[in-house]
C-alpha cells in the first residue's frame, strides 16, 4: 500500500489519492460503522472522511495513511456527536464496579453463538472514550501508538481503555445470554 | 478496577519484562479477579474478529465517484464545493441502504460527455440499479420517491436531482429554473401547440435522456434513465412537479 511519499505525490491529483487511500478503504469503514451517531450513516461518514482526506492530501506526508484517515474519520464523527449535542461519556474507573461479581461467563457456554449485531449494539453501550480506543485499535487495525497519537492521549491510557472495553463487552454479552 | 488492572494490561499488551511476567504468570494461578479479568479481554478480542468485515459492495466506486466530482471543481471554490460534492454522494447512500445494488448499466461516459447540470445528471443516472422486473410488466403504478433530493450546482446550474422508482425500475429527475442546455447529438422535440416548452431528447453513455424545457416558468425539467425515451416521458407525466 503506497503512502503518498511513495507515489511521489505533490499534487492533488485524484488518482494518486485513490490508490494511496483506497486500500484502506475497509478499516475506515468499520470505524465509521462504530464512531458515527447513527450506524445507518457510516457510509455518509466514510464519504465525507475521504472528500475531506482529499482537500488535505497535499500536506499529508506522514507515511501512515490508514491512521491519518481513521483520524480524519474520528474527527468527522465527533463533530457530527458535537451537533447533536451528545456529549462524549466520561471514562469512569467505576463503570465496571456493577460487574465485579461473578457471573455467568460467555466463554464457559458449550455452544457459542456471536451475535453481531448484539456485538455491535454492545459496542454502541461503551463509553465513547473506550469506544474509541477499541475501535480504533481492533477494528481500525491501528497500534496503541498510533491510537494514541489520533485521539491525543497517552498509549498507557489507550491499552487501560481497551482492556475496559473488552471487559466490558464480555459482560454486557454475558449478562444478555443469561436472561431467561 | 481490579488492583492490579495496571500490570495486567501491560502483560496483555506484552510490555513486561521477562523476570516480571514470571512473577505475574504466577500471580494469576493465585488470583481468581485477575484471571476472569484476563479470559474476558481475551474473550472480547476474539469476538470482536466477526467485526473486522469488508466494507459494503459499491461503496469504492461511490467513494471514488465523490473524489472525481470533487476534483473537477476549480480550486477557488474547492472548499464549499467539496462538501456538496459529499452531500450529493452521500445522497446515494440512501439508495444504497434500501439495499439496491449499485452496479453502472453502461461503461463511463464516451469522450464527447455532456458536461455540466446534464453531465451530472448522466452520471448519477448511471449508477442507477438494475430493473428488478421487465418493463413489458409495467401496470401503471404511482411512481414514488426514492430518499431525499438532492441540492447541485454544476456549470453554474442550480438544479434539484430526485430519485423515483416506478415499475421496478428508478428514474431520476432533475429540475431547474434555467433551461437544461441540449448536449451533442440529442434531438429537438416537436414543439406542442400552445406550449412554450422546448424539449429535447438525447442518449449519452447507455442513459436516455428526456427534458421539457420552460423559457419562462418555474422548472426545466429533465429526465434520465435507462429505460427508452417512451417511459422516461411517461414519468414525467405521472409525477407532480411544482
């Protein structure tokens, strides 16, 4: 996947940012289906990061693509949060003390059957710090480092985040198999 | 928080030294909180592999279409028009959620391309989805609109472009105050007896076209798919028009 250093790229000509931005065209995707307000405009939200990626191709000269389009995508979509007045939640330390108690596991099940969209509602359930973070990194494909360069804080904090949220995850998806 | 939430990410993420992660592979034979912390992170990671999916059919094309549009702006209005160039494209999406497959009927345009309001309208008309009935089966019913209109300016045209769906088959239908300039080898329509209108009609990269011009009046309007002439006309005459 070339990097627009590698094509040489000083211009703004559109097929040279096609095929340095396409091939990421997948991740971006499956952080716009999570980050955005309305999972049914991840589409709109995967359009506007890459018309906007396109008006600022010509300062891009960093050699990751994939991250500086994911933190284009993440800006747009916290933008579009911002307008409908929603409010980033707080990632608290005490969101997980309601799970401390044993419970039922979804690992210990026989048979398990993912449900992804109960995954993908759980998700939606996160704090947006968290949210983020895990996004970013299991479906963005992004490092810690570079998750933590895109949403500006310390990689300590994103791992912390991640480990939150999937723990999270596990409970919510455990808890909802256990009702009767 | 389990208390040692901090050494357990750092061994998940592998930033412990060797010496360290002994001592804590030892501590989680000891402690049942850290472990159940542990099997449900890596729980979650594997679940969260039926995420990691491709994005949906056509949306590369429709990115791309989005840049094309964008590029072919001149650079002194690039900002404003690169949003409605996302607005528009982003219209398509709307379609493309009722689940309609967006496949061209035809290959891109020929070199002699209409350009401007026209051009535009050619181009969304070609990504229009393929009938899902025979058009011998059509019974007449009320045509509908299919998502939002859309709002565009091109070549210094104002137009409004809408989506109808009639028949198992959509058409679009742009509308102007300005007349829709004729393209290249499109053909004047008869004028009717009493009317001001000046039409025309034209094919351009496998998309009919249709147009009632109006000199003086509320809306030029012109019609494009790829069904024949007769049925674009015919849908003009059933859709209500301001």
């Amino acid at each position: 996947m070339a990097s627009c250093e590698e094509v040489g790229v000083t211009s703004s000509g559109h097929q040279a940012f096609l095929d340095a931005t396409l091939p990421h065209l997948d991740a971006v995707h499956r952080v716009a289906r999570h980050m955005a307000t309305d999972p049914g405009l991840a589409d709109d939200l995967v359009q506007e990061t890459y018309l906007r990626a396109y008006a600022a191709f010509h300062t891009h000269r960093g050699p990751n693509t994939r991250a500086w389009l994911v933190a284009i995508c993440v800006n747009q979509a916290r933008s579009q949060a911002r307008r409908l007045r929603r409010r980033p939640l707080e990632d608290l330390g005490a969101d997980l003390e309601a799970f401390e108690e044993p419970g039922p596991e979804p690992f210990q099940q026989v048979a398990v059957r993912l449900d992804v969209a109960a995954l993908t509602r759980a998700i939606a359930v996160l704090s947006e710090p968290q949210r983020a973070c895990l996004v970013l990194m299991e479906l963005g494909g992004l490092t810690a480092a570079e998750t933590a360069e895109v949403l500006g804080c310390p990689r300590g904090t994103v791992l912390a985040r991640v480990h939150r949220g999937r723990r999270r995850l596990a409970q919510i998806m455990a808890a909802e198999r256990a009702r009767p | 928080m389990i208390s040692h939430e901090r050494e357990l990410v750092a061994f998940l993420a592998g930033d412990l030294e060797p010496d360290e992660r002994r001592r804590f592979d030892a501590h989680l034979l000891r402690c049942d909180a850290c472990w159940r912390a542990l099997r449900q992170d890596r729980w979650a990671r594997q679940a969260l592999e039926l995420l990691r999916l491709p994005a949906p059919g056509g949306l590369a094309e429709r990115v791309a279409m989005g840049v094309e549009l964008a590029s072919d702006r001149s650079p002194r209005r690039r900002g404003g028009r690169v949003l409605v160039a996302a607005a528009l494209v982003a219209a398509l999406g709307l379609a493309g959620g009722l689940g309609l497959s967006f496949a061209p009927s035809s290959p891109p345009a020929a070199p002699r391309a209409p350009q401007g309001a026209v051009g535009t309208v050619v181009r969304f008309a070609q990504l229009l989805p393929a009938p899902s009935q025979p058009s011998s089966t059509r019974n007449g019913s009320v045509p509908s609109t299919v998502g939002q209109p859309l709002e565009l300016d091109a070549g210094g045209q104002r137009f409004e472009l809408t989506y109808y769906a009639v028949d198992g088959r959509e058409e679009v239908v742009a509308t102007s105050t300005l007349m829709f300039p004729m393209p290249a080898g499109g053909v004047p329509l008869p004028i009717r007896q009493g009317s001001q209108s000046q039409g025309w009609k034209a094919t351009s990269g496998g998309i009919q076209m249709y147009c009632q011009n109006a000199p003086v009046g509320p809306s030029s309007v012109l019609v494009a798919g790829t069904g024949p002439i007769s049925a674009l006309e015919g849908l003009l005459a059933r859709i209500p028009l301001g």
